[in-house]
DNA sequence: GAGTGGTCTAGACCACCAG
DNA sequence: TGGTGGTCTAGACCACTCC
C-alpha cells in the first residue's frame, strides 16, 4: 500500500509543482513499483486532495520526464526502467538542481570569485565591448562527492547594481537565485555543444584521465529585463562517464 | 482591426491545436503587429469562442516559440523582434531538413542497408531480445559536399509490415517518413551527448583526422502507435567543426 | 481601483481499451 | 459494459501592474 502522504502541506511553490515533486520522490523511493499503476486519475486527484486538471498537468510532466506512461483506457503506469542518472536539458535547471533530481547530493569544491576585463573572444560571446569589466565565477560541480563538472562563468559588471554585487558569493548558492535577486532572472539560455579533450588541468578538476572525451557546453544566458543582451555566459566541461545528459525532441 | 475569423472551424486537431495554428498565422502574416498587445484572455476567448484554459494553453505554446511575450498584470503582446530562425534541436527534424535550414545543401553517401541480429548491447538500446532480427542502415550525410555526420540506424524487423521494406531505401530518401508510411511515425527521440574521439573509420568518413573530437547523439526513437517500444535507435557521429549544434533552454 | 495574467476547481462529455 | 485517459468548459479567487 502505498503512502500517497494525503494532502500536500502549502509551501512557496504551486500545487502542482508540489505534485510532481511529491509523485517524483514516490516513484524515486519505490514506493511505487516500476511497473505498477496508478489509480486513476480522478481517484488519485480525490486521495492528494486537488483538482484533475492540476493532477492531469503534473502527470503531463512526468511523462515527459519518462518517469510515467500512459495508455488511453487503460491507466497510468510508473515506467518499467526508469531513466538513470540523467540531466534532462529542456528544463533550464541549475546544475544543483539537476543533480539533486537524480537523488545525489550536489556540492561545490574550488570556488573562485573575480574580476577581470573580457577577452576579445569573450567581449564576442557576451555581446560586450573588448576590456568590458567582468565577473568571472568558476567552480567544480560535485555529486554524491565525485565532480562532474566544471564550471566557468561572466557575468558583465554593468550589469548588476554594484561592481561587488556578486563577491560575497558563496558554495552554497545558487548564481541564478543571486542574479534574479538583481532583477537579471534568467528565463532562456541557447546552448551549444562541444566536444573536446581534457587537458592537464581539466582532468585534475574533472578526477579524470588527460585527453579524456568531456562535453563542453557553451551557454548564452538571456533574462527578459534586458531582451537583447547577454546576461552571462557561460563554459560547462561535464565528465559524461559520471553524469549521464539527454534531452527530448518532438516532432 | 484584426479579423479574428471569429469560431474555429471544426476539424480533426483538437480545439488548442487549431488556436495555436490559427494564432501563428494571424501573426506571421503581420495581422497582429509585433508589439502589439492582444485582446485580454477572456475577452480573446470569448471572440474565439472558446474557453479561457484551452486559449491559454494555446498562447502558451507561442509563448515557448518567442512569438508572444505575456507580462503579469499588463497583457499578452506580440514579440517586438521576429523570432530569429532557431534550427535547435528541441524541434525533431530530418538531418537533411536541419542542414538545409542552414542554407546547405544536403546530400548522402556510402549508403548502406544490412539485414542483422542484433548484439547484446544493441539489444538493450531498442528494448528487444538479444539476436532480434533488425535493419540496419549506415550513411554519411554531407552539407555542401563536405561530410559533417555518419549515422547508423537500426531498426527490428518485427516492427516493419515486410522483412524487406526498407531494402529499397534511397541516397535521396526521408528515413522519418518511410517509417511514417509503414505506421512508425517517430514523435519523440531522447537524445544522449557523449563526447568521443574519431577511430580510424571514422576519420576517413568524415574527412578528419584520428584522434578528433566528436559528438556522438544516442538517439532512441518512439512512435505513439508502439508507446513502450524503441522504434529506431541511432547513432550520429558529428563533426562539430563543420555543423554547429545547439539547443534552446526554457525556464 | 480597474484590469491583467496566474492558478485552481468541479464537472461534463468523448474516445479508447479490456472483460 | 465499465473504467480509463483526452478534451473542453465555466467560473472563482489571487497577485501583479498601472493609473
């Protein structure tokens, strides 16, 4: 029998991200089995205590995420192998976030904080004058302890109500929460995709081999305060043999 | 005045779907002004004919294609730049079609279809029993003449109406809607990166040197007719220096 | 205060699948 | 025939923005 933990407690997200967090943890926790089928969805909505659209639109979540499938007239299933450590990539997510999703514990090793004036190769990324004042954050994703990425980041000084706005910044946090404190919320990011080798410093932060295979993603980040430039930019090396990166297409 | 077209002619995509089309439309064809902002969405539903929820599903939609912008507590405006052309990879297209809307011309060769059984690895990728009967095609696609991925696709022999259905496939042919025509119309593809090096084949096909970086896509590919199944599964080796992959998130 | 989008509810009706 | 998911409706209430 399992424990659908009755009505959800009211807390700062909306009920239906509630659901899908609680419904993900369920099925994460096996609590429900892989396999095993859910009651319906008017049944379900009546044990949680919410609506069927609400209910409806969580499972719609969760299905995307492989993590339920559903079959018209019959029911609703959990799936019967659950994707593996995976970073679904259509969602923008934190780094933190996505390795939290996958049940580890994600940390922070070799954080720096510091100014400088751009490159002109990243003046060309950012959309920024050359010698423009930067931010620069770099840091080594961990998770469970084992790092899984390596991340550097700008951000442009102009940017942000004080030059030193981001100095205090901290193991711990999360760069987009700090940004969107700033009114720079992050609400689009365009990716691109490189493959490249690690060299002698990358795989002392990766804990990997010299001249192993590591994705490189190049990350443009746009808010919606400031539609046509760049908010950050960003360069994240992921060991893939620890950190599994997927995404969904659609037709 | 925008002509509205007042209730949605009936037809056989749901009602959202038929919004969404109808509101693209009257946007591309410049009917509604970009920046301009929209009637209220109740007021739009009722011009519409229909209900507050499926309109707002609808605008949703557009929202995630950059055509509409909503701003809480002030209205639903239609973006002030054209969306530029974004041939990520969110959107499941054809290689051939996402070359040419690089203004490439696209091309294949050393095509090649094989009957198989399939090997254990093999097997667990497309779901099915270790030394299943399965097809196999490998070819080199080209932009401009110069080779920029070799895919190798695989397909079980169980899911095609005849064990030979594809033996007559074509350098010029669509793989999407040959199995279209036999009811294995792919609707969703999970894609993995995995960062790799060029062998010795694979320099040679794609015109590089050993030892290069290559992005490797696992591609497992679903139908909605076969909802458990791995209809095809795909490897794509890119030569990144030629073909730029990139993707959009959304938060 | 007036108007907007954001969220959630309750319930109807249909298409599909299994016994 | 009965239960399931798929779709759509009508309307309530809230949070936010701007005048």
């Amino acid at each position: 029998m399992t424990d659908w933990g009755i009505r959800l407690a009211a807390e700062k997200q909306g009920l239906e991200d509630r659901t899908v967090t609680r419904l993900r943890s369920l099925i994460r926790e096996g609590q429900i089995a892989p396999g095993e089928q859910l009651p319906s969805e008017p049944e379900l909505a009546r044990i949680l205590g919410i609506s069927r659209p609400t209910l409806r639109s969580a499972i719609s979540e969760l299905v995307a995420d492989q993590l339920l499938v559903r079959r018209r007239g019959v029911g609703t299933f959990v799936a019967s192998s659950p994707p593996a450590l995976s970073h679904g990539f259509e969602h923008l997510r934190g780094s933190a976030e996505s390795i939290e999703l996958n049940g580890q514990a994600a940390g922070t090793t070799d954080l720096e904080v510091r100014h400088e004036s751009a490159t002109p190769e990243l003046a060309e990324c950012l959309g920024a004058e050359e010698g423009a004042a930067v931010v620069r954050i770099t840091r080594t994703r961990t998770a469970d302890g084992a790092p899984v990425m390596y991340a550097e980041e700008w951000i442009p000084e102009d940017l942000l109500p004080e030059r030193t706005s981001l100095d205090d910044f901290g193991f711990d946090d999360s760069l987009y929460a700090r940004l969107a404190d700033v009114q720079l919320t992050v609400r689009r990011v365009v990716a691109r995709f490189v493959p490249t080798l690690a060299d002698d410093d990358l795989a002392k932060r990766l804990d990997t081999a010299v001249g192993t295979p590591v994705l490189l993603l190049e990350q443009r980040h746009y808010s919606d305060s400031e539609t046509d430039r760049v908010v950050m930019f960003s360069n994240n090396y992921h060991n893939t043999q620890r950190i599994d990166l997927h995404t969904v297409r659609r037709g």
